[in-house]
C-alpha cells in the first residue's frame, strides 16, 4: 500500500491538507481510544467540523480505526505514514540547522587588523576569544559582515571549517565545609601557587572565597560559577576553582558531560 500521502520531499509541509492530517493523527494517538474532536480542533486551531471531516477521510484510508462513539485508534498504516512524514520533518530540520542557519549565523569576533565588509577572514582562539584577520590562512574562515578596526568587534558569517584549538583543563581545588575547617584547611602558599599557574580563578562557596582572599588571590568568577568555569574551559582557558565539597558535583558533572579535563585536589591533603 502507498502510505505516503503525497508525492514529493518534505510533502507535510508543502501540503496543507497533509500538515493537518498530520496534527490530528498525533492528537488522536496522544489521547486514543477516547477522542474529543473539540479538544483535537482546538489544539491545531481548525473547526469541530473540520476535524470531523478529517476523520471520515483518514478511517476511510485505513489510517485510524472507529471503535465506536468517540473511540478512535491510529492503525499499523497511520503509524507508519506517521513514523515516514516525521523522518521528513527530520531531515529538513537537520538540513536547516547544518546548512542554512550555519550560513547566515553571525557571531562576533575580535579584529586583530582593518576588516571590511564582505571580505574573507581567518579565525583563530586566543585567551579565550574568537579573534579575526584579514586573509584565508588559517583552520577556519568566515565572511566579515561589519567593517572593523583593529581591536573593535566584527560580525562573522558564513562559517568553513574548524577552529584550532585545545580545551583548556580546570583543577578542582577541594575544600571542607566550615564545621570541619572551611577555608582554614587551605595552606595560603598552595593556593596562589595554583592561581599562578592558570588562567582564571573561580570561587564557588563563602569558604572559597575565605580562602582565596586569605592568599591573596582576587578571583576572576564569584557567581554563576558552573556555567563560568565551563565556558573558559571550551574556550581553551586553564581554571583553577576554589570550592566548597557540597558544590562539587554540579561543577565535575557538567565538565564531564562535555569532555573537559579536570583533576580534583583535596585541600585538606595538600
């Protein structure tokens, strides 16, 4: 049996015919066997009527099964028009996502020379910031969409290949909670030993704060640490975090989730 409902790629869109048998098959499989042919209208915005129409139509194709009053079924057939419009749906989403929004994106970078509009540059990472010059020599290039001069902001387009670049590490420097020492468990000198050998310094708890001020360390990032340390760390930035062992996990866990390396000394034994 021909289930495809249509001729031609991406047919649910194309069609408004196909489009709403789609809503409704979706609707009915949510809330099968009992059906409220108001409740489907309602919530893809057509008439009782229309839906009633639908319905005679799609029972008739073998699509859904009428077990009686209000009880309807999507049949083998409909899930598998279903299952073949939604494979459709994908594919144009992923076409969308990879292919046109990649090209009209824009995001900023810094110039590092005099940029004009609609000339080719290359993108490099450094210190943790996308950074643009004029010229096709590197990993990456994109399309200036503002003029730059040196140092300004410039929009970027067009994207081709990868930036070059390595993902910064972060060391977890591991702290007690108060009542079993806090920021008294942190030997200064260890401290901003640690702060010197990385880029950014985050702190995440009171007791880590203590802590870095007793050495002397003015850290880089106090608040929305999770996302902060996460963020240097892709962007190719090394990072110490100074925390407390009850806010660990959030930190460890969504490093991990993103493949960034990190090493968890526990201050108590340094």
């Amino acid at each position: 049996m021909d289930t495809s409902g249509g001729s031609g790629e991406f047919d649910v869109l194309r069609s408004k015919r196909n489009a709403t048998r789609y809503q409704i098959l979706v609707e009915i499989a949510e809330r099968q066997p009992a059906v409220n042919q108001q409740e489907i209208a309602d919530a893809i915005g057509i008439t009782a009527q229309a839906v009633s129409d639908y319905l005679q139509d799609l029972v008739a194709e073998g699509f859904v099964d009428k077990g009686g009053r209000g009880r309807y079924e999507v049949t083998k057939e409909g899930v598998d028009w279903l299952i073949g419009r939604t494979d459709e749906l994908r594919t144009f989403v992923e076409h969308v996502s990879e292919d046109v929004i990649g090209q009209v994106e824009v995001e900023t970078a810094l110039a590092t020379t005099e940029i004009r509009e609609g000339e080719t540059v290359s993108l490099t990472m450094r210190d943790g910031i996308l950074r643009a010059r004029t010229g096709a020599t590197g990993s990456a290039t994109a399309v200036a969409v503002t003029d730059a001069d040196p140092g300004s902001d410039v929009g970027v387009s067009s994207f081709e290949g990868v930036v070059d670049y390595d993902l910064g590490t972060v060391t977890v420097l591991s702290l007690p909670g108060v009542r079993n020492g806090g920021s008294r468990a942190v030997d200064p000198d260890d401290l901003a030993a640690l702060a010197a050998e990385n880029d950014v310094v985050a702190v995440a708890g009171v007791e880590a704060y203590a802590a870095a001020s007793t050495a002397g360390v003015d850290p880089d990032v106090r608040f929305g640490t999770v996302e902060a340390v996460h963020e240097a760390a892709t962007k190719g930035l090394d990072v110490l975090l100074v925390a407390a062992t009850d806010s660990l996990s959030a930190h460890t866990d969504r490093l991990r989730d993103d493949n960034v390396g990190y090493e968890v000394v526990d201050a108590a034994e340094e």
